[in-house]
C-alpha cells in the first residue's frame, strides 16, 4: 500500500465496514506511537455507528493530554488487500485532516512492514 509523507506525518487510507455498510477514509495516520486504532466519530456516523449507553468510556493520554473515547467492533478493516475481520477500534476525536489513526494493534499484531525509502505499507508473513 502507497503511503504520503506530508513533512510531518506518514498518511494512508482504509476501507472499514460496521453492519454491512463500508466507508473508504483517507488522510489516515500512520501512528506507531499510538497503541490501538482510533478513528473520528464524526466520520463513522455516515455507516451508523453511534454512541450508546451500553458503550464504556475511556480516557486515552497522549503529549496533548487526555481524550475520551469508547470502542466498537467493526465487521471489517481493510488496508489494500489486507482485511481484518472483526476489528476493535477506539472511537474518539482526532483533527478533521485526519480522520483517523492505524496504532500498532493493527501494526504490530499483524506484522506490517513501514518501506519509509518507498514509502510503502506491507502486511508482513
């Protein structure tokens, strides 16, 4: 998979699907200091995931200091050709460039390569 390389961050895109419904989304970071995947509320909200009382919150702490989040269980993510099958991802505010965030919970678990000379993203063997 083709990453961008803006200067600052690493950025790619995703496919993720919540109860059958899919929702391509760009300008995702490639974070491998962020341990679980997060993407925006405001962005899944298109597919149907919402908050509900059942849902737990959780504060995730980082250098800008906390953040609430909850987590949902997607059907699917789909990294180009890679797909995980029922996909946990924290479900909190990220800036509107970047929608959302693949921590190393996809990263590491799964073996990705980060090729920073081609800057290309490789599910590992």
């Amino acid at each position: 998979m083709n990453l961008l390389y803006d200067g600052q961050l690493i950025t790619t895109s995703f496919i993720v699907t919540y109860r059958g419904k899919s929702l391509k989304i760009g300008g995702v970071i490639v974070d491998t200091g962020s341990s679980h995947t997060v993407i925006s509320p405001d962005i899944l909200e298109s597919i149907g995931v919402n908050y509900e009382n059942v849902d737990t919150i959780y504060e995730a702490y980082g250098i800008g200091g906390s953040v609430p989040f909850y987590t949902k269980v997607m059907d699917s993510l789909k990294i180009d050709a890679f797909i995980i099958e029922s996909f946990e991802v924290d479900v909190g505010m990220l800036p509107k460039e970047h929608p959302a965030l693949i921590g190393l919970d996809v990263l590491k678990s799964y073996n990705f390569i980060i090729d920073f000379g081609k800057l290309k993203l490789y599910p590992g063997t």
